[in-house]
C-alpha cells in the first residue's frame, strides 16, 4: 500500500529546489511574510554621515552583546557603513516613521535637517528622537551574495524609561505597523 506526503493545511506553492534554490523573486515574497522591527544604522566614516534603513537588525549574543544586520551593495550608504569602524543602530517605534522613510529614500541629503540629528561625543552620527540607540564597534564583515551581514560589539547605548510604552515600528509585507498593546495575544 503506497502511502502519499502529507498535504499542506493552507494554498501554498512547494517547489523542491534543490539544485538552485529559490528565485530573489520567491525569496522575497517568502520573507514578505515575517514582519520585522525597523532600525536606522548611522555611520561616519571621515566623509560625512550617512543613514539606511534596516529591517535585518537582530540579536547574536547578549554575553559579548553583539548584534548583526545587513548592508545592500544596492545602499548609497554601504561604502560608508561598511569602512565605519563604529556606527549607532536607531531603533524605531511607530512615532518615528518619518526616520524610517528618510533612511529608505534614495538621492535625498538624509542629515539636511540638523533638528533631526546629532553627534555622540564619540562622533557618531544619531538620531535624536530614535527611540532607542546603541552604539557598536563593527567585529566582523561577511560578504553574502549582493549583501554583507556585518556584526557589531555593542558598547553604548541610549534607553528610555518609558521604553516599555513605545510602540514599536514594524514591517511587514510591504506595509509599515504599529505594535501596540491591541496586538498582544495572551497564552
């Protein structure tokens, strides 16, 4: 008696690739479906400021304190971010949209409005209304097909106390969110 593989519970498109994986076409719309936190990365290294919007931000290590996201060779602000011996990570919460399409815009000066933006003293360039920033040294580079995941040591960083009432901003399938308390699903 012959047995068949189980069906999938929803409408979906299974492709064994094996031999070359998914297409960017497939792999980006796969990924459309994991919402994920915004931050805007903040770099100088000698030749002026530069921002870019991330959605790959993530967490590595709490003990060294190291996180990682992902520079597009495609990014204005890759030569930048990827020489920088040091950057700030801005974290978003919905009230700092504006920031995110700022960091996403291409051919626009991201630092003309100076009320937006500021210098630690350690020279970094940040955003002031972030909701949240740290800043790191770069401990790594790896260069991944169009992309390089850099890691990042923290050593600073900037935490309000009202943090836990922030709304976090969110990306999920092309459209921008807000994660408030009406999201919560209690177990």
């Amino acid at each position: 008696m012959a047995t068949s593989a189980p069906q999938p519970a929803h409408d979906h498109t299974i492709r064994d690739t094996e031999t070359g994986g998914l297409s960017a076409d497939e792999f980006k719309a796969a990924f459309r479906q994991h919402p994920s936190g915004i931050a805007v990365i903040t770099a100088d290294a000698g030749s002026g400021p530069v921002a870019m919007t991330a959605s790959s931000v993530f967490s590595v290590s709490a003990d060294p304190p190291v996180l990682v996201f992902s520079v597009s060779a495609m990014s204005s602000a890759a030569p930048t971010i990827l020489t920088a011996d040091t950057l700030v990570v801005n974290m978003l919460s919905a009230d700092n949209l504006d920031l995110a399409l700022l960091g996403a815009k291409s051919g626009v000066d991201r630092f003309a409005d100076t009320t937006l933006w500021d210098r630690l003293d350690t020279g970094e360039p940040y955003f002031v209304n972030a909701s949240v920033w740290i800043r790191g040294r770069v401990v790594d580079r790896m260069l991944i097909g169009d992309s390089t995941v850099v890691a990042v040591h923290a050593l600073n960083s900037s935490v309000p106390n009202d943090v836990a009432t922030a709304q976090p901003l969110v990306y999920h399938n092309r459209t921008w969110y807000r994660l408030g308390p009406e999201s919560r699903i209690t177990t």
